[in-house]
C-alpha cells in the first residue's frame, strides 16, 4: 500500500509531474545525444586512424617508439616465434620495416617515411589496396615502390617512373637503391599521405642492409574492447626487456588527449545542464514536502513510522525521476539510432566544418554511437541526483514534529 | 480500569524567550468505556493537554501512563509504534489520506499493524457500514462532505483497536445536523463496544452528550463532573 500511496501521489499534482519530468527528459534527451555524437566521432576518428595504418596495438624492440631508428629493429622469425598462437584475441599480425630516408628525382628531393610489407599480411591488416588509386598492389617479391598520392605529386612521379631513395641502413650502412613505381594511393590521413612509401618487407630489408629484421609487428584486434586484454596476455609472454606492447592510446597520444580535452568540454556542459534539472527537480520537491507537512503531521500521528514515511517520498521523487529519465532516452533512441546509421554531415554546415575534419583525414560525416552505456548512464545519474535530493525531505520528516506540523 | 493517567502535568511553551504556562499540574484519570468531554475556553489548556495524552508532545513536568506504559520511557519511533497500537486520533479536519478512498483510509491503519488482507476488508467493511457510510466506501476524501470524512475518520480510528480515541474538538468544522450525527455514532460504538472516548469542545450541544465534563481554566482542572 505504500507503493500505491506514492504512485497515486504522483498524480495528485499532475501539472507538476508532467513539468518535472519532461524538464528530466530533455536534459537526458540533449546528454544523451551529446554523448552519442562525441564518443561517435572520437570512435570514428580513432578507428580511421587505427584502421589506415596503426592497428590497435604495435610489438617493437624496446625502446623503439621513443627512438625510431633501423638500430631500434629485432629479428622477425623470433618474434614471431615468441607470439602465442592460441592467443585468441589476436585475428592476424603485419610485419614491418620502418625508417625514414631521402626521395629523390634528379632535382626535387623530399624526406619519407618507408614502410617495408608483407603485402598479403598488410592487406588482411590495413586493406591496402582499397586506397590504390593508379597502377597495382604490391605482390611479396615485388622489388617496386608504392607512393602515397603526396609524395608522388611532390616528385612528380608515375607510374612506371624511377624513385631514388638514400638512407642510413642497420648498422650505419649505406643505403641507396631505385625502384620503379607500381602504384599510387591516397590515404586521408594527411600526415602520412604526405610521406608514406610502401615497398615489400624483402626489397626493404634490402635497400637498409638489414636482412631478416623488422621495427614491428601490427596486430590486428577485434575491436576496442578486445584490446587491452590482448595486450595483457602479450605482456605477459613477451620479455619486456627485449620487446614493447603498445596498445593504440600509447601510439596516438596526440589524439588521446584531444579526444580527452574534448571531453572534458562535454562533461562542464552536461554538468551544467544537470545541475539545472537538480534545481528543477530540487524545487518540486521543496513544494512537495512543504504542502504535505500537514499530511505527515497526521501521518506519523496515527502511526506511520518516519522510515516508512520517508520511503513513500523518495519512491515518489526517484519515480518521477526515472520516468523522465525513460521518456528522454525512448525519444532519444531511435533519434541516435539513425544518426548511428546515417551519420550526421557537416559538410553542409560550410568549408570551415568540412576542413577541420580532413585534418585529421576524415569525411565530415559524425555517425553517433548507439551504445547502452550511454544511454543508462543518464538513466543512473538521474537516480544519483534525486536520491542526494531527498535528502531534503528525509531531514524533514526526521525532525518532524505531528503537532508542530498540523498546526501549518 | 484506568486507560489514562496522569500525574501532576505541568506545560510550558518558550521557557527561553516568553514562557507560556499551558498547563499547571493536571491530575486526571480517565477509565475504560468513559465518553470525556473536556472543555474550557480558548487558550485554557485543551489541545496541549490531549496532544500530551495522545503522546504526541511532551509536558515539562508530571508523568503520563497509558493502559500501564509511562510514555516518557518510550523513544521517538517506539512513540509512533505506541500510538498506532494503542490510540485512535480524530483532529478536527482534512484527516484522511487525500489520494486513497475512504476504505484504503481505513485498512491503511491496519496495514502498518501487519493485518491479513482478509481482515483488513472485513473489518473496514464493517466500520464503514457502522458509520454509515456502506455506499461511499470507494469515494475519495474530495467527494465527501465534512461530516462523512469525519465518520471516516472515526472508523479509521477504530480500526487499530486502540485502548481509547483521542478527538480534539471533532465538530468544530460541521453543521449542526452532521455534529448530530457524528454524536450519536460515536455514543454507540462507546454502549455497544464500550470503546472509551475523549474528545475536546466549545459546542453546548456536544457538551450535554457527554457523561462526564472535565472543565479546564488556565491550565488547572477548574470543574470535574460525572452525569
Ligand atoms: N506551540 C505553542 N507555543 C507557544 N504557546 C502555545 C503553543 N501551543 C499553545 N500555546 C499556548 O498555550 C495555551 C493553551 O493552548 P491550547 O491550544 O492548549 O488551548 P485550547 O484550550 O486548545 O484553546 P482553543 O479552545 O482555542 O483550541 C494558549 O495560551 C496558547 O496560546
Ligand atoms: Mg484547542
């Protein structure tokens, strides 16, 4: 009967619940969509990165990714002998040999990044060959090149024309050597579209004097939430003396903490929008337990213990609180749910929108992320607001006095 | 027997600031089956002294028992406990629960005393059909006049089985066919269940129902007389 007493009170004041709980649901409304568009598009942003070329996570010799030199490498077959196979979080692997080195035609030089590649192990991985936009993929054997589009713009190369590259090789050796173009691809991501050049994992290990070694292993990971516990069990077969795991927040510090700062502007706002719901809420509730003295007066008079009393309350108030949390996050649902699919395009909100996005080489499209999560999390700090509200009711009615309160 | 005893029961409001001698050593004993008016004129010590009965004030001196049990041994949540098994209160309006219907109004009392839901019914069908009331049971406090809430609250009252029922000035707000009314009913149920009452009030016609008139003068029992 004391559910009934608080359900029935709700609707005594119909005007005022209904006001309560649509501010509720709309301030979950707007969180929840908030939410979805950011974690969406740092999502988005993260696997494009991950997906073009990282990989969620990265074996290397130690002390590789702080300096990156062909010194820096370790043998291949030991590393690939000391990868459990029945690590299963783990789909697939790419080897690769990374330096830098000096491009050249005649008179136009430019420093890149080469990448040497298993080309079947790189595709499964990075899909390649997708992004091929003139000529072909390289096969295992290959001894040609495969030029970002920037690259081969800088250098005025094509198909079929003859790349110099000059570097330092292991050990302090010379490397020089020329190679013919095979193929031109376009990666978004700017940075690396401007210095990336794919050679196979055998002609680089050539061209740097370093036969049978390699600078790391992308691994190739199911998803996010796979990764941390494919890290772990790599850790802890791997000798953290001789080699580094390094998941894809360690490789792209950079973006982690943008991703980070956004987020933080995110949370001022929804605290900001919450603390006006607390008022919102905090306000009915004082009219609430203030028109009711008289009832509790009688109440606890008759009877009704004060926890009793105060259980029908805060049943009332976390009620009206859940039900415009509920009606916020059934509106905002299917609203998510088609932006999840149809992302949101921000092109037609003009060039400025359109570039900040190919800075970090994307579409300016932002498909939010239809996650639970999200949405209950809204559904939870709700609850937390109102129960750390009813405080106010429960100091009233523990120091309510029947004879005091009858007479109001 | 006596359901209500007290002993030299002395009220002061505001010790601090402007004392207020509400009541000046009330000694009184009241026994089962009693229909008590206590009446006296306004600001004479009336409502303090049935709110200290009712355990629901404190006096600053003197001891009250209730059917054996001093009430100043209890603590604040045995007081409530204490009230809702042993007193049945009856204020002068707005009683009831707005939101539930003249029946639930009543079972509510028996449900906090833990009674089968079988019992419940029975016995609010029972009350309400005593007081009159067999076709407004479903009706909500709002769609009752004052003189049927008032008999809704008496059978809330009665439904705890208390030792006695407490009603500060009960008429004061009905006219004077349901102050009748109300009148006679609550004199049956004391000859035919011998329920003991106690009720407060200025009204003559209340007054001469009763059949013993504790009469009270700033503070001291100033007349006590048994018809
Ligand atoms: N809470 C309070 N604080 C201070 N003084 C009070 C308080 N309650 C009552 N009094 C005073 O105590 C005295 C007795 O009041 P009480 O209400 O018991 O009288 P009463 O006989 O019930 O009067 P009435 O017939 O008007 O209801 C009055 O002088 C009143 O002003
Ligand atoms: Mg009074």
């Amino acid at each position: 009967m004391l559910l009934t007493l608080a359900l029935r009170n709700i609707w005594r004041n119909k005007r005022r619940t209904l006001i309560t709980i649509t501010a509720v649901a709309f301030a979950v409304f707007l969180a929840s969509i908030m939410r979805s568009f950011n974690k969406g598009a740092w999502d988005n942003v993260i696997n494009t990165s991950v997906n073009l070329f990282f990989g969620y996570a990265q074996i290397h010799a130690n002390g590789f990714w702080d300096d990156q030199t062909i010194d820096n490498s370790m043998d291949y077959q030991e590393v690939v002998r000391s990868l459990d196979p029945s690590n299963d979080h783990i789909l697939g692997y790419a080897p690769r040999l990374e330096s830098f080195a000096l491009a050249s035609t005649g008179d136009l030089t430019q420093g890149v990044m080469i990448v040497g590649i298993e080309p079947d192990q790189e595709e499964a991985l990075t899909g390649v060959s997708d992004k091929i936009i003139e000529g072909n993929y390289l096969d295992a054997s290959d001894d040609g090149a495969l030029l970002a589009k920037g690259v081969a713009d800088k250098l005025k190369l094509g198909l079929g024309d003859t790349l110099i590259l000059i570097s330092q090789g292991y050990h302090g050796a010379n490397a020089a050597g020329k190679y013919p173009v095979r193929g031109i691809f376009k990666y978004a991501l700017p940075d690396l579209n401007k210095v990336l050049i794919y050679l196979s994992l055998k002609t680089s290990q050539h061209f740097y004097a370093a036969d049978n070694r390699i600078t790391s292993v992308a691994l190739k990971i199911a998803g996010q939430r796979q990764v941390d516990k494919a890290v772990n069990s790599l850790k802890e077969n791997l000798d953290p003396e001789v080699y580094e795991v390094m998941d894809y927040k360690e490789l792209m510090p950079e973006l982690m903490q943008a991703r980070q700062l956004d987020e933080g502007g995110d949370y001022i706002v929804m605290g900001i929008l919450y603390a006006l719901i607390a008022f919102a809420i905090f306000g009915t509730i004082i009219m609430m337990t203030q028109e009711r003295m008289y009832e509790f007066g009688i109440l606890t008079a008759i009877g009704l213990g004060r926890w009793q009393l105060f259980a029908v309350t805060i049943l009332e108030i976390i009620t009206v609180g859940l039900l415009g949390a509920l009606v916020g996050i059934i509106i905002a649902i299917p609203v998510v749910y088609n932006w999840s699919v149809n992302p949101l395009d921000l092109s037609m909100m003009g060039e400025e929108a359109t570039a900040a996005f190919e800075k970090f080489g994307m579409e300016p499209l932002i498909p939010a992320a239809f996650e639970a999560p999200i949405f209950i999390n809204q559904a939870i700090l709700i609850f937390i607001i109102t129960c750390i509200l009813g405080i106010f009711p429960l100091s009233k009615i523990l120091t309510l006095n029947p004879v005091k309160a009858m007479r109001s | 027997m006596a359901v209500i005893i007290t002993e030299q029961i002395e009220k002061i409001y505001n010790p601090d600031k402007v004392p207020v001698h509400a009541l000046r050593g009330v000694d009184l004993e009241i026994d089962e089956g009693e229909f008590t008016a206590i009446v006296g004129p306004s600001g004479s010590g009336k409502t303090t002294l049935l709110n200290i009965i009712g355990g629901l004030d404190t006096p600053t001196k003197g001891k009250v028992y209730i059917a054996g049990t001093d009430i100043s041994t209890l603590s604040g949540n045995g007081m409530i406990n204490f009230r809702k098994d042993h007193i049945g209160f009856i204020f002068q309006s707005y009683n009831l629960i707005p939101v539930l219907t003249a029946r639930e109004n009543v079972e509510f009392i028996m449900m906090l005393q833990k009674k089968s839901k079988k019992e419940r019914d029975q016995r609010a069908n029972e009350l309400l059909d005593a007081v009159g009331l067999h076709d407004k049971k479903n009706k909500r406090p709002m769609e009752l006049s004052g003189g049927q809430q008032q008999r809704v609250a008496v059978a809330r009252a009665l439904a705890s089985k208390p030792s006695f029922i407490l009603a500060d000035e009960p008429t004061a707000n009905l006219d004077s066919q349901s102050t009748a009314d109300l009148l006679d009913m609550m004199a049956e149920l004391n000859r035919e269940e011998g329920m003991t009452f106690v009720f407060s009030t200025h009204d003559q016609r209340v007054i001469d129902r009763a059949r013993r008139v504790i009469t009270l003068i700033d503070g001291k029992i100033a007349k006590d007389e048994v018809r």
